[in-house]
C-alpha cells in the first residue's frame, strides 16, 4: 500500500502541472480507499499488501468524455502507467498511450459516476473552466 500512496506522492506536481496545462478540468482527486474499512479510511502505516484497496479518480470536467480521457493519456500516460500496476486488470492497459481504446473502455466500465444511481450531477453553474479563467484569471 505504501507503493500506491508514494507513487501518487511521487506523481503530484506533475499530475497538478497536466491538469493546468489540460485546461477543462475544475476538479480531480486520486482517493485510495479500503473497502475492508467501515469508513473507507486506508490504513497507510500497513506493511502487508491488502487486497481490499480501491483506487479511485474522482474528477469534474467540461466536454465530452473521450476528449478528456485522451487528454488525460497524452498529459499523464506515465502516471497512469504506474497507478495501473496497482489495479486489477491495469497491467494489460499499460503503455495507455498504446490503448487508449482500452483505457477508456477500462474506466467507463469501472466509472461509478456513469452507472445508477450515480448518473446524476447538480450544476451550480454553466460556465467551462476557460470561461472562469477568462474573469479570474490565476494569481
């Protein structure tokens, strides 16, 4: 468990660095959670390998989905690379840059957003990340 949570450390500027550079995301969080645990909560001082870990990429975004995910493999290939090896089924998806196709069969399989009853999203307001940048722009 601590190879998952060093390599999201590890992978934290640069995966910070693609999301601004990506420019259509207002929101993304990687959450490591154990489903053995009543409240999620992963025990990261654990030195044995659980097989109760799930990887979760939690994220809010403008336009269409396949754009996105192609945007996310062009930008980050590398850390979703590494994160893979720690999921099941993630091996065969690696290089993503290579299946692409696959990858976002893999995560719209996996999505728990896109499956009831998680399919529905309130939206405080319509404007794209572009949009808000244009008025407030990053200090």
């Amino acid at each position: 468990m601590t190879a998952i949570a060093a390599t999201l450390a590890e992978s934290k500027k640069e995966i910070d660095d693609a999301l601004k550079t990506i420019g259509t995301v207002h929101f993304a969080r990687f959450l490591l959670l154990d489903s053995s645990k009543p409240n999620l909560q992963p025990d990261l001082t654990a030195t044995t390998a659980s097989n109760s870990l799930v990887l979760g990429v939690v994220t809010e975004y403008d336009g269409n989905f396949n754009a996105y995910i192609q945007d996310f493999v062009s930008k980050l290939g590398g850390v979703f690379d590494a994160l893979l090896g720690f999921v099941v089924d993630g091996k065969k998806l690696i290089p993503v840059a290579n299946n692409v196709a696959a990858f976002q069969a893999y995560i719209t399989l996996n999505d728990a957003s896109q499956h009831i009853p998680n399919a529905d999203l309130y939206q405080a307001y319509p404007q794209t990340v572009q949009k808000i940048l244009a008025v407030f722009p990053p200090q």
